[in-house]
C-alpha cells in the first residue's frame, strides 16, 4: 500500500509537500495540541474546536489527556508536558484500525503503544518526521543531554518495528554542529546516523537549503535519508552519479556490532549548500534538493501584494496552484478574504526602532556596512563600553529616514543621536527584512523581523507566504502567547517558523519517489544483515 507515517508533523508543511509529490499520509503524530488543530483542519478537513454537528467519529485521537470528554475543547490548550500524568484516552482503547489517523500527543506514549499492539499500519514506504530541534539549533541551549535531543531514538524506534523502506529525519542544520561533552566532542548528527544503522537503515546524511529549492527564505537545513539495507544497492543504482552519499551509511551498516568514533575524514555528509557538489549531483534524485534559480525568491516576491494590493508574483501563484489542491479544509475560504492576515499594533517606540532597522538596511543597500554594524552593535549594547554612533553615521541615517521616540521624522543630528540612544533594546536579534532577498532563518517569533517598507512585524500570513505555505492554508488556535505558556503552546507564529516549509517538502518527496520507483519488493540478500542490526538496537537500550 506504501504511503508514510509522519511523526513530530506540526501543523503540516512536511505532510503538504509529501503529497503534493504523490505519496498518500497513513498516519500522523504531533505532540502540541495547538499544531495538530492546524493540521486537522487543513489536512483532515476537521475543525477540532467543534464537535461537528455532534458527529462522534473522527480522525484525530489523543493517546493521553487530562479531560475525558473527546469533545472537551480545553484539549486544544492543554500543556502536553503533563500528558504523562494522565491516563490513556478512553476513545484510543476503542480503536482497532489506525489507517489516516492523527494522534495527538507524545512520540514516547506512541512508542507505549506500539510496544502494546504492535503495528499500527502496514506496509509503509517512509516514515518521516522533524523531532524539535531547540537544542540542536545554534539558538537554543546546546545541550546533548537534553530530553529534547533524545526524541530521535523514539524516532527510531518507531522505525525499527514499521520496518518502511526509507526513514527521512528533517531537523536544524546545527545538529551538525559538535557538542562538547566533558573534555570530548559529541557530534549529535552522527550518533543519530548509528542509532538507525543499528536497526538496519543505512543513512544518508545531507545539508540543504530550502532557498535552493525555491522558498523566500535562508533556511539551511540537516536531512537524513535511511534506507532500509535490503535495498540499499537498488537504491544506489537509484541515486547514479551521487551513490557515493551512500557510502558512509554502508560502511555504518557494516559496523553495527561496535561503537564507531567519529572520524572527520570518513564521516561526511553530503552539501548540497555548496555550488560544486550542487552540481556534482544535479542530474541525480539529489538534484531536486539542489539550486533551480541564479535569482532566490526574494521576500518582495513572497508578500508584497498583501500590502501592496498589487498582483500576486509567479512564486505565490506558483505555491498557491501546487498546493491549494491537497488541502482538506474543514471549511471553504471564505471569498476574497485573506487568511491570518491580522496585523499587530506596536507603540509609537517599538514602530520608531522598526523605521530605524529599515534604515540601517537601506545602509548597507548603498554599500555602507561597516556603518550599519558599528550602529547595531551599540542598539544592541546594554553597557556603555560599546561606542555612541559618530557624526558620519547618523547623517547618513537622517538621509535614509529616521525617527525620534516620539515618533516624528528627526531633523538635526543632535536629535538623531538622542533617537538612536532612545532605541537600544535587549532584543538581540531583530531587523528589518531585505526586500530583495530571501528572509533570515529565524522568523518563529513574530519580533524578530519587521517589514520592509511599514514599522510593523509581519503578520502571520507574510510569514507563511516566505516559508510557501499556500493561502487557502488556515493556521489555527491562538496567534500568539506569552508568560509561562510559551514552554507549551504552539501559536500560529511558532506553528509557521517551525514548519517545514512546503516547497521543500516537495523537492523531498521528489527524491524519495525516485529512490522508491526503483526499490526491490520485500528483502534481498542483505536481509539478515538487518535483522541482526534490528535486534542490536534492543539489546543496547
């Protein structure tokens, strides 16, 4: 039957693009019960904050809750950090057949039920998933120890008793990126490489970006392709000129029964950021992950009509035409009306240091970087050993546009040095967007950049228009949240900038088709390779 499982599926990009390459979602997994909302309305055509007219089947189940009631709507708030302390849902033990399913809540109480029954789909081409990646990214704590950065083994597992014939693990590219660990040095992406070697998946470790497939944004991203050893040699002959991205994942293959060291030489992976390996491997199945423009799709390609009113840009209707037709909505959109496209309201001192970030910008458009650092260094600086800008900078900010606290337009540079002392701020990372370029990596909190042209951030919908998202796609639940509720929630913002986004969605499922078309039914001759690797795994947990 084939198909995948998507685990860690968020609010949907992953699932979107996958189909929008021809493969068929069989189940779904998602923790937060904010982005499995999203995800049911837009892919299930379920609107879990209604009981449907008291119909009482639905796809979507929680595996735990604290609330009885399957029709409870504090589910969709609920903290599933707590899920562990409540009970098994009583509309879970009533289900015989999983088939298109969404289960909500954690991958470890999934894996609890799998132990229990065993299968809970047969026959599957992929399974995939993006295990949260806070502790892996250069951002977040960067800490190996972390219960986050254990999720991939529960990923594993899932994937040893499903046996699908490839494994695609998506996560931040600073999982490549070492840890230290004591007086040594973990590399977490290699680890993860020998925990699906040790179940007989023989992985391909890549470096991509999703600007290179098309999407308006600098998104360097890890991949990891495991392919299931019985058909590793069918899937090499698959792959052509880049078989060679296979090898470390043999030789991984071939060293199960001993803890391997990393070894820089040996264990590399596959970049396909960098221009001589893009075109190394462009007319293999890795090609669809490679560059299909000289020119990006800038951010002004991506949301300018929404301000603008003008007409949308080949790349919108591109992503609207490619993915508008997958969607199960719960409801039609509603005519000529934009989706979460709510724009937020900013004091008078907020909007003041967006117009400054938008000259600073404008800055280094004419060529003056240097100026525009020396100034964003000193917003940045909580103590007084960073440098006030000099005459020369401000001028040039005064000519490029620059308002005062108060808001109004600064006329001397006496007033433009008061307004940049005025504007310093703890936040560390905020900017102004580029129109002509793609937008930065980090857009999952709605701060972190503002609009080109307008003091303001962006709405919801601009953020996904940049990550290709299309706009009959409806995020769901609360736009933003704050206070202790950002340890749990998953508002509309974070369900965007943590989404993989569609387009490259696409380009895997592209690869994945191509490796699969010339896969071998059932197990070849390295079939007891695997299953000596499968029971390694077991014995070493």
């Amino acid at each position: 039957m084939g198909g995948y499982v998507e685990l860690f599926a968020g609010c949907g990009g992953l699932s979107l693009g996958l189909q929008a390459a021809g493969h068929e979602r069989r189940l779904a997994n998602e923790l937060s019960p904010m982005a499995a909302e999203s995800y049911a309305y837009n892919l299930l055509g379920l609107d879990l904050s209604s009981d449907g007219g008291g119909a009482r089947e639905r796809k979507a189940l929680w595996l735990r809750s604290a609330y009885e009631d399957p029709f409870d709507r504090r589910r969709l708030l609920e903290d599933p950090m707590t899920y562990g302390g409540s009970p098994y849902t009583k509309e879970l033990q009533d289900v015989d057949d999983f088939e298109g399913r969404l289960l909500v809540g954690d991958i470890r109480h999934l894996n609890e039920v799998v132990g229990s029954r065993g299968k809970l789909v047969e026959d599957v081409d992929i399974v995939s998933g993006g295990p949260p990646c806070q502790s892996f990214s250069m951002a977040g704590l960067r800490e190996f120890g972390n219960g986050r950065n254990r999720l991939p083994w529960e990923f594993a597992k899932f994937v040893e008793v499903h046996q699908p014939k490839v494994a695609l693990l998506e996560n931040v590219s600073g999982i490549l990126r070492p840890f230290t660990e004591g007086s040594g040095r973990i590399h977490a992406w290699f680890e993860v490489a020998k925990a699906f070697a040790a179940i007989g998946y023989a992985p391909i470790c890549l470096q991509v970006n999703a600007r290179n497939v098309g999407v308006a944004q600098n998104r360097p991203r890890y991949l990891m392709i495991a392919v299931r050893s019985d058909l590793v040699e069918s899937v090499a002959r698959a792959l052509g000129t880049a078989r060679g991205a296979l090898s470390m994942g043999k030789q991984l293959l071939e060293d199960i029964h001993r803890d391997v060291p990393f070894d820089p030489e040996r264990h590399e992976i596959v970049d396909l950021t960098k221009p001589d390996v893009i075109e190394r491997y462009r007319a293999s199945p890795l090609g669809n992950l490679s560059l299909k423009s000289a020119t990006p799709v800038s951010v002004r390609d991506a949301i300018d009509d929404l301000e603008s009113g003008g007409t949308p840009s080949e790349y919108v209707q591109d992503i609207n035409h490619r993915f508008n037709p997958k969607l199960n909505r719960a409801r039609p959109r509603p005519d000529g009306q934009t989706l979460n496209n709510e724009h937020r309201s900013h004091t008078v001192r907020v909007e003041a240091r967006f117009v400054l970030y938008q000259a600073l910008e404008a800055l280094i458009a004419a060529g003056d970087e240097g100026e525009a650092h020396s100034v964003r260094q000193y917003l940045k600086s909580a103590n007084s050993d960073v440098a006030p800008p000099g005459h020369t900078a401000l001028a040039k900010l005064m000519a490029v546009g620059l308002h005062g606290v108060d808001g109004r337009q600064v006329r001397s540079v006496s007033e433009a040095k008061r307004a940049v002392e005025g504007l310093r701020t703890r936040k560390r990372t905020q900017r102004a967007l580029r129109a002509g370029h793609p937008a930065p990596a980090a857009l999952s909190i709605p701060d972190d950049a503002c609009h080109y042209d307008v003091p303001r951030t962006l709405s919801v919908r601009e953020m996904a228009r940049i990550q290709s998202f299309p706009d009959d796609f409806e995020f769901r639940s609360l736009p933003t949240t704050g206070g202790p509720r950002r340890k749990y929630q998953v508002p509309q913002y974070t369900q965007v900038g943590n989404a993989v986004p569609p387009l490259l969605g696409y380009a895997i499922g592209l690869v994945l088709s191509e490796l699969l078309q010339t896969s071998e039914a059932g197990r070849g001759p390295d079939s007891e390779l695997a299953l000596t690797a499968a029971g390694s795994i077991a014995r070493s947990r």
